[in-house]
C-alpha cells in the first residue's frame, strides 16, 4: 500500500520537491521531504519509452458507467483484467487464475473495501484488524477515521489477544521496514488481507506466486504511475468480490476509466518488455536505481556507532533467474540513541516519519528512497554529517 | 448526484443496453433498463467534435501523487480548477470567487467526504443526516454503509424533530422528481450540503449564481462522461475544505489525474463552445433531446387517467436569456392505482425504481430518461399499451 497516508498536508510547503520533482533545484538550506513514498524517479524510463506508452482518448470515449456488465466487478475495464493477469503471469509473483479482480482508486481504496467485506453488519461488536508492528501507518487512519462499527484498529498483531473474529493485513515486503511476512495471529476465526504493494522484482527477491484470499497490489508501487490512482485485489471468493465491488460502488461508483485503461497500457508495455530482450526492462531499471541508492546508504550508515538498517537474506528470484538482495522503497534506520529521531532529523531539514507512526520506537525513522536524485545526494551528505557528529559526540 | 447508486449489480443481467448503449439491437423481449442515470445519449455530440477534445498521454506524464502543494487539495489539477471556475462564469449558475474547488472521485465521494468534514469526532452523538423526500436514494446508503459513529441518517427532512446539530442535503434540481429546492428545516444548528448535479442548462432553467456554503458538481451530469468519476466541490469555509481534503487522502489518496485533464479539456472546449457562436453548443444540443423526449413522454401520459408526471414552472433562464422549459434527467411517475409500480412496470420488461427508494410511495417510480434512443422509444411503446390497458381495465 501507499507510501503517502496522512501527512501530505501538514508538509505542504516544506517540500519543494514534490510537484515537479525532476526540475528541482535545491540549496543546502532546503528542506528535504523523505516522508512520502512519491515514485517519481521511475520517470525517465518512461519517458524513454516515447511512443509505446502513449494513450490517445477521444472526446467520445469512456462515457458510461459500466465496463463489462457480465462481471462482478461490473466497472473493471476488460483489458485491465487482462493486462494485470498478463503481467502475473510473467514476473511469477501471484496466481491470477480463477481469481476475481476488483480494481480500486489505489490500494488504498481496497483496503477499505475489504474491511467492508469481510466484516459482518449482523454482528453487534465489530471486528478487530491489526497488523504486525511495525505496520503501515495509514492503516489506523483508515480504520479508525470515519469511527465505523463495523471494525476496530486493535493495533500490534504480535499483542493481539481478543477472542473473536479479526482481520490481519499481512505487508510483504512490509512498509516501513521492508521484511518478507507471513500472519502472525493464525486463529481460525482469522480473516487476512495480504497487502503486496511491494512485492515486484525491483524491490524484492520473487520467490514463489502467491496465492492467498485477499492480495492487494497497487499501479503506483509496481511502475511509478501514483497519480493514476490505480490499485486492484485479486479475490478468491466470488461473495468477498462482490462486496468490495459493492463498497466502490456505494463509495464513488466506480474508478476511473481513463487511469483503467492507461494502466492497462502501460502494464501491458511493461509485462511486453520482461518477455522480450530489446533493451532494458523496467524492473531491471528500477532495481538498478535502487541498489545503487542502498548501497550509497549502506556505504555512509556502516561509518556509525549509532544507526543501523536492516539486514535483508539474498534468495533466489524466479523472475530473474538469479540470487538477489532486497533494496526496499523505504529505509527503516534505527539509532542506538534514545531519541526522537524525526525530530532531530527536521533540524537537519529532513523531513522523515517517525517509528512512533508504525507502532515502533521513535529510535527508528522511516525514509523514503524514491526522492529525486538531487535531494537523495544532500540527504546522504546531511546524514554523513550528522554520523560523524554522533560518532564524535554523546547524542543528549 | 449520481443516477446511479446500489443496485447496478442486482440487474446486471437485465440490461443489455449499459455497456455500450449505441451499438444495442433490442427485441421487442427485451428488457429495459431505465433504473440507471447512464448518460451515454450525449456521446454522439462528443464524438461531433472530434480532435478538439482528443487528450494524448504520454507514459510519462503524470506521475507523482502531488498535483499543487500549494492548494489546500493538493492532488487538484490546476487546468482542472482553471476550467471549472471558468465554466461556472459563462454558465452563470454557481459563485466560484474565493472559494476553494476540492476534487472527488465522482460527487459521490464528495458527499461521503462533506459528511466526514462537518461531523464532529468531539461530539458524542452522530450528527442527523436528512434530505427531503423524495430523496436521492444513495445518500441513505452512503450514510449507513458503514456504520460510521459520525453521522446518522434520519430520513425525511420535513419530518425531521431531534434537537441537535444535523446536516441537511439540498439536491436542486432534485433527483428524483426533478423540482428545484430550498433547505427546509432551517435551524440554526444546521449545516447544509447543495447538491448541485442537475443544476445545468439542459436539465433547468439557470435563474442565478448560486451561493451556499459547499456546492457539489458531477462531470457525468454536466456533459455526460459518468466513466471518468469527477465531481468538485465549491467550498467557502478553508477548514471545511481541508477536512474533505483530508477525506479523500485517507480513503483514495487524491483523485485519477488522467480524469482530471481529460475534464479539464472536455469542461473548456464545452465553455469556449458557449462563448461562440461557431456551431450547437453543448447545452443547447442535450436540451434538445432531453426536450423532444419529455415532449413525447408527455403525450403518452397525457392520454391516461392513472399516470400524470410533475410540472415544471417555465422560467427565464440567464444563460440561453429565454424563459425555459425544465426538462429532468428522471421523470418522476406518479400513479393514482394503489399498486407497486416498479414491480408492474417489470412484468412489462421495464426496469425502473420504485417510489419507496426515494422515501416516497410505490405508487411513484423513477424512470430515466437518458436511455439510448431505441430503448426509448420501446419504452414508449410499452408505457403507451399500459396506459391503453389502465384506461379499459380497473387495475388490480
């Protein structure tokens, strides 16, 4: 899911380098906004890709509400389904067959409608949902900001001992610190929503399909497109289906589909240039970025006595037929020192988000790695500076 | 609002005329689905104008999840604003100067959102939600969907007795029965919601700008593109708008930019397509057909004893600067018989929704009147034996 959750506003004018992220020019005095997981660095592929990714719509097109009337999800454009089951099949990360697709203004959406579908009106307490701690932070939001009966943050699943029904969201990769999960719960009255938002070959090993109830995946996460606002879930049950297509419904009748079909495209372009060797293909692209970035990272935090990150294991990915590390959208650095590490990383203008956030510590802060280039460099710079601050001084 | 609302699936069989209304060849057995507001009968004017309203998308554009960091709603497109308030000028019909202009997911999403924005988590009491029947019969399912503890829905304003703060929705012209409305509880506790969908020329005449605290358009109402799922908002009070700022950030994390160009161009060339005098413009055209359809459904009622069909007061319109006919995109169905018409009218293969949906008697049904041309005319067809019928026979 999402890298953005509530925040965005209170940062509005902190960030100069949000709206036009690759015609930025910062001074050593800017602000740096690594709290939001805004995927813009992923752009010149794209924008190499000319033509192939060009989306014409005439004035004519795309008027009705309805899609394809046949399916459950009545306002999922066709060649969307396909494009995503296309593209599954290919990077070997989920089964799609036999599974419905409910496509949804993001993940984000999604998860709401889960929450719909898999609790019960006709019980008089609602359900619990929790996640493992450190879990996404938008999740209590969403949970807990329209004080809805029908289900109840309960937080940590580590420390979850309610009887009765409940939900777990499952993130793998997790977001804030990128580890590979499973359900920790595991009670027979269990419902899971497995969020794999980050489980593309850019950002992690693919080491199996996968193939559980509820799997939600989002457009932005997977190519960059943010804006698009394009998730969707593949659902085994076709009732479970039905009543998350009922709260898109209910809640904006529908998704756009002028972002269905351009998601379609450039899924489509995407999944085209995996099977064929012509030039470089997008997860090759992105991962390259990424494990260059991590290892800059990892290359200036191996110089302190104070911050650490975490250690990923190298496995072998199906995708790329090769053994690879993980190089996560965000990095989960921790201090030894017990501080508010946001808060004294504001006064080094970096806006990062604190572990308090995710149920963890605020000895550990979440950084985004999908900044610009220019404001990744000043954030290594600044970080360097303040390591060789704390190694020489005792941090009060 | 949408013509639309909880129910799509439940006839998803029975209507071979919603996914693509133009290219239907109905049978004299066919079932007619006149339950929706699929507003598709405008496409033949959109594809008139050809590549004035093409939008071409390159892969990269679009990217980020920010679209103005300035604005209070961030993910607002700016053309998307530019085109809105310059339309609502040349319209005449909504105020748009120091207001703020929040974007949604359909107006749909705007009404949850003006829901969650004048709600007050501080209170202990969910605030009463009311509309005067007959009402828009989604807000009841927005309102109760989710049980939320912030809002409850308590039905018919005009019954409406609690003692506290309440938010009251104005729908004018009203969906269903097409009247144009005045709030009607009128107390100071009170908090209004304009829901302004039908409020364009084609539909009503425009008698002035109007000018209420938050004001809420539908793009699918206005030129008839429902697929692109685009309201806004026009928002007096800043706090009210960053609430349903904020709304949208937790449930979708903003609004499908590929939507918000794609209204942007459609809204200014249907704006410029008023200001000159070149060819038909917009208004003109859909209210020619809404007009001639109201004409000939008139005739066929008029011969009855059992059906009559409200009647509009002619009044002089800013816009076209001639006095008006108002020709709805519902007609609302009043019958003298005693009987369920929805189900009657579906032994006659006509689906249409029942009175009691919109907190009315079964003795009224709501019919669209945006069904493609054929499914028209067959139920004209159909209306006119029953109304033969009727005449002869005591219904039973």
């Amino acid at each position: 899911m999402g890298g953005l959750e509530n925040g965005a506003t209170n940062n509005q004018n902190s960030s100069p380098t949000t709206t036009k992220p690759t015609k930025t020019s910062l001074s050593p005095d800017s602000m740096i906004n690594l709290d939001q997981g805004d995927p813009t660095l992923f752009e010149p592929y794209w924008r190499k890709m000319g033509d192939k990714c060009t989306l014409v719509i005439e004035g004519c097109d795309l008027m009705s509400y309805f899609s394809d009337i046949s399916n459950i999800c009545w306002f999922l454009q066709p060649q969307l389904g396909d494009a995503i089951k296309r593209l599954h099949r290919v990077v070997g990360n989920a089964v799609t067959e036999d599974r419905h697709i409910v496509v949804g203004t993001g993940s984000t959406q999604l998860l709401m409608a889960a929450l719909y579908a898999l609790s019960s009106p006709a019980d008089r307490h609602p359900v619990s949902l929790v996640a493992a701690a450190p879990f996404y932070s938008g999740y209590k939001d969403q949970a807990e900001f329209l004080r809805s009966g029908l289900y109840k943050w309960e937080g940590d699943a580590h420390t979850f001992d309610k009887d009765g029904p409940y939900i777990e969201v499952v993130t793998s990769p997790n977001n804030p610190d990128g580890a590979v999960r499973e359900a920790v719960v595991n009670r027979g009255e269990g419902k899971l929503v497995y969020d794999l938002a980050y489980y593309w070959p850019q950002y992690t090993p693919i080491t199996q399909p996968l193939d559980h109830d509820i799997m939600l995946f989002a457009f932005s996460k997977c190519t960059g497109h943010a804006g698009s606002r394009i998730g969707w879930a593949l659902v085994k049950d076709k009732e479970v289906a039905r009543k998350m297509t009922e709260y898109m419904q209910i809640s904006s009748i529908g998704v756009s589909k002028e972002s269905q079909i351009r998601a379609a495209k450039i899924l489509g372009v995407l999944g085209e240039g995996c099977r064929t060797a012509d030039s470089e293909n997008f997860f090759e692209y992105s991962h390259s970025i990424l494990k260059e970035r991590w290892e800059r990272l990892r290359n200036v935090v191996k110089n302190s006595r104070v911050f650490s990150l975490p250690k990923y294991p190298r496995d072998y990915c199906n995708f790329t037929g090769k053994y690879m590390d993980s190089n996560p959208a965000f990095a989960w650095l921790h201090s030894k020192e017990d501080i508010d590490w946001e808060r004294r990383l504001r006064e080094h203008k970096i806006i990062a988000r604190s572990g308090e956030r995710f149920g963890a510590s605020p000895k550990y802060v979440r950084i985004s790695m999908f900044s610009p280039p220019e404001a990744f460099n000043l954030f290594l710079e600044r970080l360097s500076a303040i390591i060789d601050n704390t190694n020489g001084n005792v941090v009060t």
